[in-house]
C-alpha cells in the first residue's frame, strides 16, 4: 500500500520506485536528527563510571551514584564469576526461589585479608569491604597498576594497592582497593568467603628492576 503523502500534483499515486525513494529521504532525515550517546552525559559533557573499592564515598569532583558491599566468588571454589561486583545496600527482586538450590551461580561479601602492617594496617584483617559507584564528569577512566600518579594531562581519582584473590587457589581480576580503607559496620565475622589479599610482585618472567621480589603493586585510576 503507498504512502497518502506521495502523490504528484495530478493526485495520481507514485511508483513503487518513487515511493521507496521518498520514504528513504524521511528516513535519512530522521535518522540525522538523532543524537548518539557513546558515553553517559553528565552536565552536558561525557562521562564515565568507576567503582571504588574499599570506600563509601567518592573523591572530590565525582559524584556518588550509590555506594554498597563488594561481593566476588567464593575464593577456593572454581565456576560462578571470576570478577568482583559492588553489590547496592536496596537490591531489587522479581522471580526467585527461597532458599540454597542446585544449579545456580553464588556471590558472597568480600573480606579484606591482610597478614600484616603493609600496605594496610593489620586491624583491617576479616572486615568486610564496602565500595562506592562514582560519576566523574571525564569521558575515560583508566586503571594503572605500579603507579601512585597519573600521566601528564589525566586526573587522579584515588591511588591504592593491587589487590586480588589468593595465589594458588582461584583466579580473579585485579582490582585498585583505595589506600585509605573503610569497613562495612559491624562486619568482622571472617566468614573467608569471598577474599581480597594484597599483590605483590614475582621476579623472572616480570623484569626487576625496575619491579622488586616481593613489594607490593600500588595503584592509581585516572581520568581524562
């Protein structure tokens, strides 16, 4: 059936081939005025998300979207996910089944395991991890692992340490847990559910110098 809209001035329908054409100019024409978002606007500018780890707020310039409990797998149970999530103190539910069931992935809270004074004072060892979801008004985030400063012409949003799970037990991501560490309250149970320990360099393959046998890896995210 053709469109009403294409008639020549004698009222006599178009061609088919006429018809086509007209309706891919329309198309043309509303397909321009549409505005692609590649990133989050934020104040009429592009923006970016980044989760810190081990706090409840955001740096100064970024803004809080919502703030919560960092949960990850299990540390010595291989399957489910391998990355960590910054869980929301409101979750929402919709269609569940109450109760441990078979066949289903698991999430647990994340645990600060810290053995010693360095790089975190011991009395963090077992507390339960907080994390916050910051908006900063910067369209790129980047995570830079072995640096406590961004590149010339990026902005820091916090610096910390390399952390992940346990060697030799269940591969994770690395993630840059903030340098000033927060704890959820009252979450001292050490559950050793899901776990986050301190990364420290491994000399042969790694090239030392510059990295050092044993050190620690700070960390810093940058925006730009």
């Amino acid at each position: 059936m053709l469109n009403e809209g294409c008639y020549s001035k004698s009222e006599k329908p178009c061609s088919l081939k006429e018809y086509l054409i007209k309706q891919i100019e329309r198309d043309l024409v509303e397909l321009k005025s549409l505005h692609v978002h590649t990133h989050d606007e934020y104040n009429g500018h592009q923006a970016d998300t980044y989760i810190r780890w081990g706090r409840t707020k955001c740096p100064q310039g970024a803004t809080l979207v919502y703030d919560g409990y960092a949960a990850g797998n299990h540390y010595s149970i291989s399957g489910s996910g391998s990355n960590y999530l910054c869980l929301p103190k409101n979750p929402d539910w919709k269609e569940y089944t109450s109760g441990e069931n078979y066949g289903t992935g698991k999430i647990y809270g994340v645990e600060y395991e810290v053995f010693s004074h360095k790089p975190y004072p011991k009395s963090f060892h077992n507390q339960d991890t907080p994390c916050a979801v910051c908006l900063t008004p910067r369209s790129t985030v980047l995570m830079i692992p072995g640096k406590i400063t961004c590149h010339e012409g990026w902005h820091k949003e916090f610096s910390g340490y390399l952390m992940s799970n346990m060697s030799k037990v269940r591969g994770s991501e690395y993630i840059c847990v903030d340098e000033k560490l927060e704890t959820v309250p009252g979450g001292k149970a050490s559950r050793d559910h899901s776990l986050v320990f301190p990364v420290e360099a491994v000399c042969g393959t790694l090239q030392c110098p510059p990295y050092v046998d044993g050190r620690e890896i700070t960390c810093i995210v940058c925006s730009k």
